[in-house]
C-alpha cells in the first residue's frame, strides 16, 4: 500500500485503530479521525484517543496522522474526507468504522437516542462513502470498506445473539 492514502472513521480504539495500523504497517499513509485527540506530545498518551494511535504507529513504514472528526456532524466527516484528498492528491481506501452500540429496549428508545444511534451508525457512513466517491471515481480507483463491528449481532437489552430462537 506504499503511495496509497486512507481515513479511518473511528480510529482510535477497537477495530478501527486495528486497520489504522496495519493499513500503515502496510504501507499507506493513514489519516485516523476519531472524536478524541489526546496528548499528541505525550509519551503516554491516554487509552482510546488519536494520540495513542499516532504513538503505536511510529515505526511502521506508512505515516498515520491525527484527524479530530466527530462521525455525527456531517461537516465533520466532509472537512476530513475532502482535506485529505486536497493535501495528499488521494483518496484510495475509506474505512468507516465508528459506532454505537448502546443495548436499548426497541420499545422504550427514546427520540434522542434514537437520531444519536442512526447519525452515527447509518447517516455517518453513508455521508463518507457520498464525499469519498467521487475522488475514487476520478482516480478510477479505491476502496470503501464498512465494518458494521459489533452491529451485526446487536440485540436489544438483555438479550444475546445465542438466546434468539433459530428458525427451521
């Protein structure tokens, strides 16, 4: 992945900093954009933030820098898609990986929570894939990758993926 560029959306922890760094380990210079910044300067920067991902990457042979992107706020998500494409001339893989996984009662959700949970879960991703798309398209190249993490087996408070009744 030498000379490729890739953001990430939801970096700093979880699976989305696991493709941070191994998308530069492999190569690729990598914009992480997660909420939380941190103590870049640090030497021990906190769990979870961008400053931690900055600090593990040192070393591998692509770059990783820090972008501040809340996946709620659609001018977020498009200042960092697009300030990557202007300051690296690329765009060529787009991994969406913030989310939410609240345990809620599908009866009981309240509105807020409700908007916060698709803002986030379903709004945000496609707004990265809509700004993402046409740099692609233009390079007649790239990658979206959505990792939907813990999504695909989300049930309702109390509830496990194992306790559903199977259906024959």
């Amino acid at each position: 992945l030498k000379d490729k560029v890739a953001v990430v959306i939801g970096a700093s922890a979880g699976v989305g900093r696991a493709y941070a760094l191994a998308l530069a380990g492999a190569g690729a210079t990598v914009i992480s954009a997660a909420r939380t910044l941190g103590d870049v300067g640090s030497e021990t920067p906190a769990k979870n933030t961008l400053a931690q991902v900055i600090k593990m990457g040192e070393g591998l042979p692509g770059r990783i820098y820090a972008q501040v992107c809340d996946a709620q706020i659609e001018s977020d998500i498009v200042r960092t898609v697009d300030q990557t494409a202007a300051n690296f001339g690329r765009l060529d893989v787009l991994v969406n990986c913030a989310a939410l996984m609240t345990p809620f009662d599908p009866f009981e959700i309240g509105r807020e929570d409700w908007d916060r949970l698709m803002n986030l879960n379903v709004r945000g991703p496609y707004v990265a894939m809509r700004q993402a798309a046409p740099h692609m398209m233009r390079q007649r190249s790239g990658s979206i990758i959505n990792i939907p993490a813990r999504g695909a087996t989300f049930m309702p408070k109390g509830q496990r993926m194992y306790d559903r009744p199977m259906l024959s």
